[in-house]
C-alpha cells in the first residue's frame, strides 16, 4: 500500500516522521502502533495528551507502559529503511 504524505495534516506527517526516529533510535526496522502513540503522546498541542488527562490518566504512566512494550521489539543493525507496520497503517 503507497502512502501519500500530501493528503496527511502537517500534525500527522510530523507524527510518522518522530515515530520514524523513535523506531530508529531503538533499532526497530518498523514503525509499530506502540512508538505512533508513544510521539503521539508527546506531541504539542495535539489532542491525544489532552484526553488522557481528561480522562484521569497518567501520560508518564502510559509513555512507560509503551516504552516496555517497545523495549522487546526485534532489532537491527542497520536501520536505513523504516517500514511500517501493516497495523500501524
């Protein structure tokens, strides 16, 4: 499946480009669902933060869940290509 970035909000391109580098920067050679909300979470102003709190959650806590869950993805040497996910997509 091809990906047109030209028809995603500027909040979503800089979203898959963060999740992009948090896979990187874990040597995950794909971009799963759990580093997608994990940048999510972190993004300024967007609305994902602002309803967790609203419904009583903790984001430090949730950010910690999901970075235990990212911890046991398989890794690579070489991270030069990024795939997502069929389930992130």
């Amino acid at each position: 499946m091809t990906i047109n970035m030209d028809t995603m909000t500027i909040k979503l391109q800089e979203a898959l480009a963060n999740a992009q580098n948090k896979a990187v920067s874990c040597s995950n050679q794909q971009i799963e669902p759990e580093h997608l909300m994990l940048v999510l979470l972190q993004q300024k102003e967007s609305l994902v933060p602002s309803l967790l709190i609203r419904f009583g959650l903790s984001l430090r806590n949730i950010s910690e869940y999901l970075e235990n869950l990212i911890q046991p993805f398989p890794t690579v040497a070489n991270t030069s290509k990024v795939y997502l996910t069929q389930i992130t997509l």
